[in-house]
C-alpha cells in the first residue's frame, strides 16, 4: 500500500471533514483517509500500490471545488 499526504487551503467545519473522508474512502482502491479535526488541512489517504491515485484524489477534490495540495507521496 502507499500513503499521500494532502494539503487542503479551505478551513472545513467537522462536517466538511466528514464528508471529504466519505467522498475520498468511495473512490476506487482507497483503503483509508486519516482526517484529524484539529489539523482540519491536512488528510492522509492509503491506496493500492499499483495505481495513480494521487493524481485521481487531487481531481475529484477540485471537481468539488476544493484546493488541494500533495505534501508528500
């Protein structure tokens, strides 16, 4: 499995962290978004080893008009 760390610029609610981890956790050979709510920028996202995914994470937040950043892959 490989892990991307995440940057988001928007401030997000409990709410918004919610539904961010649910949309993420629905995508395709995601196996776990770690969301923490007193870091509500940063997520942590595992996926399959064999996939692009964070590329594919980064455009489904900005379909949904979040401003992602990758920190790390």
């Amino acid at each position: 499995m490989n892990t991307v760390q995440v940057y988001i610029d928007e401030t997000l609610d409990s709410q918004g962290i919610d539904n961010i981890k649910t949309m993420v956790m629905a995508m395709p050979h995601v196996h776990n978004v770690e969301m923490n709510n007193s870091m509500p920028h940063d997520m942590l996202v595992e996926y399959d080893a064999h996939h692009n995914m964070p590329m594919e994470i980064i455009e489904k937040l900005e379909d949904e008009g979040i401003h992602p950043d990758i920190i790390s892959a």
